[in-house]
C-alpha cells in the first residue's frame, strides 16, 4: 500500500501520518529527508529522533538517496515513512541539475511501485499560495507539484491535512 500525505507547514501531516504508519504496522521505518545546516534544524532533527526512539522506530537518514534507503528497507509486513519529499526535493533542487532530478525522480517512481510493504509518504502542499518571485522558488514550487501529482496518480491513498483534519482525496 501506498499513501501521501499532504499538508501545510504545521498542518498536523506528519502526526497524521505516523498515526496511520504505527496502525498499520508493529515494524516500522523512519526514513528523515532534513539535513541539520543550522543550530534550529540541529535540534529539530534530535527532537525527532529521540521521539521516534520512545515508539519503536528505527530510523534511516537518507536526505539525497531516498530510493536506495526504501530499497534497501521495504518488506513485506513493514511500512516505511518517508518525512518529508519536500526536503528531499529541497536537497536536489540545490544542486542546480535538472537532468539529474529528472532521473532521480523516475527512479524514485519506479522505487515505489517496486517496493514490497506499506509506504507512507509526507510532503508539504506548498501550490496554494502565491507565485514566488525567485527562479529557485519558483521551480520548487513547479517541481513539488508535479512529484505530488505523479505520486497520487500511482498511491493508494492520499490524505489531505489542514488544522489536523485529514480530508481523504484518494482511497478509503
């Protein structure tokens, strides 16, 4: 099974989704995409960890190679969380090489329409709010929106959170 859960900055997305992982799951994955370039983000990222810690997660950083790490991890019986394709996406767009994000996105599509076990998916919904002004942010913008439609085309279930409500858009 395959979900994505889309939301806001705040929106409660990823409690909501590590609700849905830990029910469908006792063996369960954590794969972090955010990479600590500040002292915030530092204590973010060991806020996270020492959380995840106290319910049973085993946790997998993978903040470029994301399809290698669900690869490696997805079983059968296991549902892997992936928070969050946004950072990810950040952490490739930086390198200023669309070619190269073209095929790591391909090959992150075909990841996980390969991939044995549950999946779920966080990513911020960042296409309802105004057009950017920069180039780079707006090429986030162009590209976020088209990782989140080419995924919800092939998941089983897509979740949309606002306020902490879930508003289902695709499957039960």
């Amino acid at each position: 099974m395959l979900e994505l859960y889309l939301g806001g900055a705040r929106s409660g997305k990823s409690a909501a989704a590590e609700r849905r992982a830990m029910s469908l799951s006792d063996r369960r994955v954590y794969i972090a995409t955010a990479t600590p370039g500040d002292p915030e983000m530092q204590l973010r990222i060991a806020h996270h960890q020492a959380s995840r810690a106290k319910d049973g997660w085993q946790t997998v950083e993978a903040p470029e190679q994301l399809s290698a790490a669900i690869a490696q991890q997805a079983a059968n019986g296991q549902c892997l969380l992936v928070d969050c394709l946004t950072l990810w996406l950040s952490n490739w767009l930086c390198k200023d090489d669309s070619q190269q994000w073209d095929e790591v996105c391909s090959e992150f599509l075909l990841t996980l329409q390969n991939a044995p076990g549950d999946i779920v998916l966080v990513s911020n919904e960042v296409g309802s709010g105004i057009v950017p002004m920069g180039e780079l942010s707006r090429r986030f913008v162009d590209e976020a929106g088209r990782l989140h439609q080419r995924i919800a085309a092939i998941a089983d279930r897509v979740v949309l959170v606002t306020a902490g409500l879930e508003q289902v858009l695709k499957g039960n």
